[in-house]
C-alpha cells in the first residue's frame, strides 16, 4: 500500500490530467477526492493543493495559473514535470473514471489500516466510547461518495413507471389501515418517514401495534416488516399482539393473578396459529444507526417487490456515537432521511416528548401537545413526512378533575387524541380514537 504499482501511478497522473484539461472532470473530481492525501505521488499531491487554490479563488485551471502558483511557492523545479505529466500520453485514458475509483479504494483501505494502527497504538489510553467515537467520524468521511444527479427525462420515466404500477395495481399507492379519517389524512405508503410522538404511557407503542396489527390484515402480501422494540423485548410484543385478539391482559396472560382456563389457553394457541404467518422480524437488541440502517437495508434487499417498513421504538434508545447530543440527533435524521431514499421504504419512529408540553401553564390547552415539544433536535422533524403527537386527557388528574366537576367526563374518557400535526404531501387534522390501552385497541370515532 505505501509502495504504488506502476499502474497507480499511472491512474493518478492520468486523473490529474484529464481534471486539468476538462472543467465538469476537475469539478467531477472535487466532488470525489477527499484531499490531496489521496493521492502518493509528491508531484500529484502538490498540483491537486494548486487546482483547489486557484478554483478557490475563483480563477481558470490553466498552464499559466499553476505555473505562476508554482513559481510563487518557490516550486519552480516543478513546472517543467507539470508541462511533462499533462502532455504525456496514458494507457487508457478515458477510463479516468475507473482509476479514480481505484485510486480511492486504495486510499480508503490505507484509511482503515491506519485506523486500525491508532486504535492498538490508544487502546489504553482512551476509553471504548472516545476510540468508537473518533471511529465512526472517520467512517463516515470515508463513506462519502459522489452525489448522484437525475435528469429531468429519467425523473419524468421513472415517476409515470410509478404512475402505471399504481393505476394497474402492481404497487400501491398508499398501505390500508381501515381507519377512514387515518387513511384519509395520514395515507401511509413507501418511501415515508413517520414520527409517532407522545409523553411517557399515553400508549405509543400499543398505538403502533394496532397500526401494524391493520397494516398487516389489510396489505400482508405486499409488505415486510422490521420492528426495532428497543423498550420492548419481542416476548412482550407477541403478548401485546395476542392480548388484541383475544381479549386478555397482559397480566392474565402471565396468569398474574389469574388462572388462566383450558378454553382461554385454546383460544391463545388458535390465535398464535393465525399471527404466525404476520411478516413481522423482531430486532431486541439496541444498536447505533449504522447498524441500524445496514440491517434494514439487507432486510429490505431481502424482501424485494414488498414495501419495507422498519419501527424504531424508540428513537431515545438508539446508542449514541458522537459525544455532542445535538449533533448525534442530527446524524440520526440524515441516516434514517438516506435509509428512506435507498429503501424506499416505511420508516415509523417512535418518540417522546419534552417536560414543557406538561408544565403547568399548558393547563388551558390540556396539555396539548406541540411540535415544538418533541424532544432533542429538529432535524427528524425536518426529514419526516408525517408527524403524528399522541395525546390522552384522562391521563391528567387536573383535567380529569376539571371534566368531572362540569359533568363532561364521558368527552375525554377513553378518548386518544391523533394530531397529524406535520404532512409533508397531504393535509394535517385531528383524528379522534376510543381506545381500550389494555388490549391495543383503537377504533376511530
């Protein structure tokens, strides 16, 4: 790796010339290189630092410009070699695409050898969390690639391929729930961030449940779902999806309590024999969002021509990888906002809310809750299409108290409050539900 083939060298000089002799190929190249680093050759490394100066400075790349910066350098030696190397004639040298994409997979693979030197070399002088940290900064620079353009014709193509699939009924168009209102304004489908927000036991995940519970009875066929139950281990979500179905509590499905009958443990085995087929893959174990987004993106891969959804309960619990909290919050959205593009799929993140939406002055709204209460960075907020904020009157004493005494408690009791609070593409409203918590039920009023 630190002693180039002949070819390597070759690919270099040839990149460096076809950057110096063609605009969109210099600015084709800035878009890729990372630094000069990349390049071994002294006099390689030495004109890319020239190319970038003079187009800094808003000036033509041209024989005169690098030789007066070479000459101003006191690199004079240098400008004979220069004229050498972009007059000289490479094998191949259209293929300066190619030799770019080697060049830099050689430099990533030193990259990491060289991360890998640092890691043994401060093993002990560093903590896990500090060397994993400084890691994953350092992937994620060697991760960047070249943004990719679409042309108005291949746009054009690929949206009326869309168009016909949907008209034909080879894809849809949105993904089911049998909630007339919810289908109305949040109209679920591929390729779309949404962020179910709420404070602490207003039945977020049990929300989800029935969603999912829908989604699956209405679309099985065309979808495949990854659930990432970071609060929830997969045995306490079986439970909560055959407390549903067969109309027990959780703690009577534990027998807390209770003693369950032969006809009750009948119904629980038919049921199970009913949710077996439900394409759901259960992820127990919390991870960073690079494990994350690589998991799905194979399970998505995996499930080809089926829309892929993927649950993040919750977002809270994703392990962090930078020390900066704000910063960590903004990398997750731009993850999950490139894992929706790459995927094209449904990506449901469970959050929570902030204090200030139940601090004592919101008593006059009833505590309502706002987009600005949603707790960290802005940025999921951003990237998401849809923003969904959960709300439950009866789970404040005060308002609870407040209904009672003016003889108005059958307006909140039981009552979930849905606000589509955010709809990138469709309209926003309130959706009011009558639940039943204990059993995952949510039926539309």
């Amino acid at each position: 790796m630190n002693n180039p083939d002949d070819n390597h060298l070759v690919y270099e000089k040839n990149v460096i010339k076809q950057a110096f002799n063609d605009k969109n190929t210099f600015l084709s190249c800035i878009e890729r290189i990372p630094d000069e680093k990349m390049f071994v050759d002294p006099l390689c490394k030495l004109l890319w630092q020239i190319f970038i100066i003079i187009y800094k400075e808003n000036t033509e790349v041209s024989v005169s410009s690098v030789s007066d910066v070479l000459e101003y350098t006191k690199n004079d030696a240098n400008i004979a070699p220069f004229n050498a190397l972009i007059n000289d004639t490479y094998i191949d040298e259209s293929e300066w695409k190619y030799h770019l994409s080697y060049l830099l997979e050689q430099y990533r693979k030193k990259e990491l050898i060289a991360i890998s030197d640092n890691i043994r070399g401060g093993i002990g002088a560093m903590s896990s969390n500090e060397i994993l940290e400084d890691v994953s900064i350092k992937m994620t620079e060697l991760n960047s690639t070249e943004i990719q353009t679409v042309s108005f014709k291949e746009a054009y193509r690929s949206s009326m391929t869309n168009i016909k699939n949907i008209a034909s009924g080879v894809t849809k168009s949105i993904l089911r729930t049998d909630h007339q209102k919810f289908d109305q304004i949040v109209s679920l489908s591929g390729k779309k961030i949404v962020v179910v927000a709420a404070q602490k036991k207003i039945g977020k995940t049990r929300f989800v449940v029935d969603l999912v519970d829908l989604l699956v009875q209405y679309n099985e066929k065309d979808i495949a779902i990854q659930w990432d139950s970071f609060e929830m281990q997969s045995d306490e979500m079986i439970r909560l999806f055959l407390s549903k179905k067969v109309r027990l509590t959780d703690k009577q499905l534990l027998s807390i309590n209770y003693t369950l009958t032969p006809d009750e443990i009948k119904k629980i085995e038919e049921t199970y024999g009913r949710l077996n087929h439900y394409p759901i893959e259960f992820v127990d174990e919390t991870a960073n969002i690079f494990s994350i987004c690589a998991k799905f993106e194979r399970f998505a891969a995996a499930n080809k021509g089926k829309i892929p959804v993927l649950i993040i309960d919750n977002i809270g619990l994703i392990k962090p990888h930078l020390g900066n909290d704000t910063q960590f919050e903004d990398d997750v959205a731009r993850h999950l906002k490139d894992l929706r593009d790459k995927t094209g799929g449904l990506i449901i993140v469970v959050h929570h809310l902030s204090k200030e939406s139940e601090s004592k002055f919101n008593i006059a709204e009833l505590y309502q809750p706002k987009l600005t209460h949603i707790r960290g960075s802005s940025r999921i907020v951003d990237f998401a299409n849809i923003v969904l904020l959960l709300h439950r009157n009866e789970h404040y004493p005060d308002v609870v108290k407040k209904f009672t005494k003016e003889g108005k408690f059958h307006l909140i009791d039981k009552l979930l409050i849905c606000d589509c609070a955010a709809n990138r593409n469709g309209s926003t409203g309130i959706i009011d539900f009558r639940h039943e918590l204990k059993f995952s039920t949510f039926k539309e009023i």
